[in-house]
C-alpha cells in the first residue's frame, strides 16, 4: 500500500500479524499479505529471528516447516508460572491426618487396610497423601490383586526428624488387644466411663 | 407541517422532539410550544398503538407538553431573585442532556471503529506452564503436627475402630434394637453447637460409645432437619471431606429451645462431655 | 530468584507474561510475580510502553485500569486482515449507544438514571450491554430496593481503545455549555445536520 517501506515497517508488520494469527503462519502468506518477493521475506524472517533473541524481548521467532510463528521464550517460563498459577493450598484436614497416621504406624499397609480400621471408603485421602508426598507405593502384597503397599514417605520422616520408620512408637498386636479389652470393659460398665472417653478423641478433631 | 405518511420511528419522546425541533429548525431556547406540542400530538395519533409500553412513554411527554402550554398561558411565576420562570426551562435541559449524550455515543462510535482496528491475542499459556504442579512444601503441610499429636490420632482411630467392631460381635445372638429418637437429637446438636458454634459432623458423634448405623443417620438427620429451619449452615470442602457444621445465631432459634427441653433422654448425657 | 536482574530481562519477561497471558494482567501481579516493587514495576511498563512504540514494533502495551495488554498496532490493519480473520463484533445499535454512553460518563449509575435521561425504558439496552459485557453491575445504590449500580467492563475500554475511565471526558456542566454552544452554531447553519439526525433513530426502532 506504501510507496516504499522501511524493513522496519515490515518487520513491525509481520510482527502484527504473527501476534494476532496465534499459530504460525506461512511465509508465503506473510509475503502475499506483505507484497513482498519470497526471497525478500525470507531474508526478513532470519534477520528478525535474530532481534528477537536480544535480552530483552521475551518472545522469539520460530520456524516451522516454512511457517513462522511467535512464542514465549523458555526462560521467562518461571515467572509466567508465577502468574498463571494460583499457589495450591495443602491442608492436612482430619480425613488426611488420620488415614497418615494409620499409614505411619501400620506400614506397609493397603487400602484396604486402611479402609477396615477407618470403617470408611479411603481412596480420596490415600491418592491425597500420595499426592502431597507424605505417602507412596512401597511394595506390593503377595495377595490376589496383589494390592499396593503403602508407606510413609522419606520426605515425611525427615519432616520429623526421624531417620526410619523404626523411629515411629508402633502399636503393637498388643496395644490392640488392649484397646479391645478398654472397649469391652466399657460395654460391660455401659457408660460409666464415658465422662473420660467422650474427652480424649475430641481434642483432636479441631486439628484439621 | 405534515407528519410523512412512512412514520420514522424514534427512540422515545425526547428523540421525535428533537426531531420535530431540528426538522422546524427551531431554536432549542425558544420552543414554539404550541407548534411543537400539536406536531407531537399529531405524530403520536399517527403512530402505530401496537406497544402500550411505547406509547405510554410518548403520552407521558404528551402530557408533559400540554402542562407547559397551559403554563404559557399563565402569568410566569418567579424565583427568588425575581427573574421570570421559564416553563419550559425543565424540558430544555433534559433535551440537551439528551443530545449531549447522543453526541458522546456518536464520539464512542468513531473510537471503537478505530479501535476495532488493534487485534489482541488469545491466551496462549506454554504447555510445560500449564502443566506444571507446584512441589509440595512439606514443612508448610506439616504444620504444627507432631509425632505425639500423630501418635495421638492413631490411637482414637485404633479406638473407634474398636468401638466399631465390638457391639457388632458382642451383639452376635441377641441383636438390640437401637432406640435413637430424631428429637433427642436435635436437641443434642443444638446443645452441642450452642457451646461450640463451629464443629464438624464428626465431632458431633463423636463422645458416643456406641456409634451404631442408626445414630450416625438419625444425627445426620437431625443436622438436615436443623439446616432446613436455618439454624446451622453446612459445608464440605471437598467429596468425602470433612462435613463442617455452623451454627447460625438466629434469635428464632431461642424460642424452640425451650420447646425441646435440655434433660432428654439417653443421648442428652453427652452435653457433659 | 536472580542476583540481579537487569531491566532488560525484567522488560523480557514482562513481554513473555503478557503475550502468554493474551489478556490483561494487573500491575500489582507483574509486579509480585517479578518481585519488583509496584513503583519500579510501574516505571518500567511506562519505558516499555515507549519502546514498543518504536517504528519496528507491531505490537503496543495498553493499559487499562491499572492492567497491563499487549496488542497490535491500529497501522497494520490492513496487512492484518489479509492474514487473520477479523474476529466478529457485534453491531452496537444507536440505542445501545447512546444508553453506553450514558453509563461510561455517569457512571455508577441505575437504570432509572438511564431512562430518566433517555427518556424511555431501558432494560433491553442495559441487558443487551451486559450480555456484550460491556457494562456490568458495580454495585447497589444504598436507597430503597437496593437498585444496581452499573458501570464500564475492561471489555468497554478496550473495545473502545480507552485506558481508563477517567479519559473519557466527564459530562460536566461546563461541558454541556460548550455543547450548547455548539447546539447553537449547529442552529445557525439552520438544518444543516438535519439528514443525519433524521435518518439515525429509524435503525433500532426495534431496540425500543
């Protein structure tokens, strides 16, 4: 449409025109649109290339099979993560706590384990944990459908400053027992400790 | 003037009085109110009556025209300072306002077509960007949680689990019947959430031996029935999550207090605790 | 993250968030995201907005309330439409118009306002302008029923090509008296506008 353009101009077109069409675009387009020789838009293209690796532009010019297209550059991809990513929020809410807690203490365990002792279904708060690293596969059961393992996570110990497992108080087979002879006791008294039994699980439950 | 026999339709009646004005080539100041309003009146016979709510806007004016030219016709009235009060001062200003804002639109009109000429870009987030998943900051998850609090969850989990297994063997043979009346209940949760205006369902059974099926339902019941009169507001974050439980402080849950006496039966023992 | 950036890189990356990002992004979050403070953060995208106005450049930085945007010269339009299919818009009828133009200058402002001046009711408009999300709710007016204050979208400023508000000239009362003035001369060319007045309505007799 000008008499003459400055390469200037041009280069500000085909910026233009990259930015807006997203995708790439060919060159022989860019040069239909441009009226420009081929060869002339070409030597274009590879000379803009190089302007945009200069330090301060953060897109760049790219070739792709004879089509050209403007993308962010790489290095800038850190700071573009900080601004289209909300900061996740982790909490480790009661369900969590306490499906972490029979994992610590009774690893390696399987969902089903788990599932027993909670009463409820626990596929949620296990792919949770697993998904916050506090827990992960540490082996498979040598049972039909050979179900996952699950264990504490190293990064979970060392959370706590324990080096092993081992580290962990256990509840032991007997602690067990214990607790089902309290319980029996308690059925056979019907409610006369419940003063005392109503308090302790109580405590916990604002932890969440 | 004659009204054209194809009636130009206009926005409303200040926009057919601007027209009449414009097309009489009168001066804004100086309406020639007669003239004007029998042009008016002229186009609104004219005009088709199939929207009552267009024409009542047009008869409004009409109305409005009329009252100015039998204002005419009296004495000006004065204002304070003595100068004579022009009756058709009102109608002047908002039919400049009128123009004014048809003039801006005019201006907005020109802008956007020059506008319309700049292309902005769709969001093109890179694909190691978008899925990329932020590292979990295990001391910020941890918290304040401490081996001994952990410890301290395992047990009450260990312990209702137990609680949870025993009346089912114990019951073995001679299968109770579980009196759980949905009043007591309520009553219950009303207490409980009266001392602690935010808890969780889980709390709310929490303190019970015995957490049979029939306890868990009817409490929740009890939770749905109290949500339902607008006394306590419910949230789940997430599905499975915990169930948070607020109280909500209406004075029209006092009077059903007293309507539910505190000393119930079996359950109420648990207010204690 | 780095020692020291050099405003050179800070501009790069600038211009890689906003070109990923396609809309606009707030100061305050370029700001955050670059761990600049909001000042520096501010005189940057000023000498940035300088530089892309550079003949080489196609794209331009427009800022829309306190958000930041990049998009292409109003110059390359022509080349840009032999390339990219102009995304369609909306017809803006005279009503819809002049009922914009009434909320852009008073806003925030009810609907009663608006028919208060146009005389007429104006719902249609007022939803058609929130469906083109052009205008939007702001508010409540603090008055009997509680009436919904409306205002401009970003989506105004940039359909209109308006960086903020405050750039469109208040309807004050000064500024009706210029446009009396101007209403007068029109008066003494005697009809001279006349055409165009007439003929404007009749589009959007629908609209009503």
């Amino acid at each position: 449409m000008e008499e003459k353009r400055t390469e200037a101009a041009i280069r500000a077109a085909v910026e233009a025109i990259l930015f807006a069409a997203g995708g790439s675009v060919e060159a022989a387009r860019l040069a239909s649109a441009l009226e420009l020789d081929p060869g002339e838009m070409e030597d274009i293209l590879r000379r803009m290339e190089l302007r945009y690796e200069e330090e301060d532009r953060g897109i760049r010019l790219v070739e792709l099979e004879n089509s050209w297209q403007l993308c962010t550059k790489t290095e800038h991809y850190e700071e573009l993560i900080r601004v289209v990513k909300q900061p996740r929020k982790y909490i480790l809410t009661e369900v969590l706590l306490e499906t972490l807690s029979i994992v610590a203490y009774k690893q390696p365990v399987t969902k089903l384990e788990i599932e027993k002792i909670r009463g409820v279904k626990s596929d949620h708060a296990v792919n949770k944990l697993v998904e916050y690293g506090l827990i992960e596969e540490v082996g498979r059961l040598d049972a039909p459908g050979r179900p996952i393992l699950f264990g504490t996570t190293e990064d979970f110990l060392r959370s706590f400053g324990i080096s092993s497992v081992e580290e962990l108080p256990k509840a032991s087979p007997e602690q067990i027992e214990d607790f089902k002879e309290e319980a029996e006791e308690e059925l056979g008294q019907k409610g006369a400790g419940q003063k005392e039994m109503g308090q302790a699980p109580e405590k916990d439950s604002d932890e969440a | 003037m004659g009204i054209p026999v194809k009636l130009p339709a206009f926005e409303g009646p200040l926009d057919l009085l601007l027209h009449l004005i414009e097309s009489n080539k009168i001066d804004i100041y100086d309406i020639p109110i007669v003239t004007i309003t029998d042009q008016y009146m002229e186009y609104i016979q004219a005009m088709e009556k199939k929207d009552l709510n267009i024409m009542s806007e047009f008869l409004v004016m009409a109305a409005t025209l009329l009252e100015i030219k039998a204002k005419m016709l009296l004495p000006a009235e004065v204002n304070e300072e003595g100068e004579e009060i022009d009756p058709r001062a009102d109608l002047v200003e908002r039919l400049l306002e009128y123009k004014l804002y048809k003039f801006m639109a005019a201006q907005l009109k020109a802008r956007r077509n020059q506008a319309g000429q700049s292309f902005y870009r769709e969001a093109d987030i890179p694909k190691e960007v978008a899925s990329y998943i932020e590292p979990v900051d295990m001391e910020k998850l941890i918290g304040d949680l401490t081996l001994a609090k952990l410890d301290a969850v395992f047990r009450d989990v260990l312990r209702r689990s137990v609680d949870k297994i025993d009346p089912v063997r114990s019951g073995f043979g001679e299968i109770e019947m579980e009196e759980v009346s949905l009043e007591d209940r309520i009553s219950y949760v009303e207490e409980t959430l009266k001392k602690e205006p935010r808890t969780s369902f889980r709390k709310l059974l929490e303190g019970k031996k015995r957490r049979g099926k029939m306890q868990v339902i009817v409490t929740f019941l009890a939770v749905l029935e109290l949500m339902k009169t607008g006394k306590l507001t419910v949230k789940q974050e997430e599905t499975f999550g915990e169930i948070y439980i607020e109280w909500e402080k209406t004075p029209a849950g006092e009077g059903n207090d007293k309507a539910v006496p505190a000393a119930g039966a079996g359950e109420t023992e648990e207010q204690g605790a």
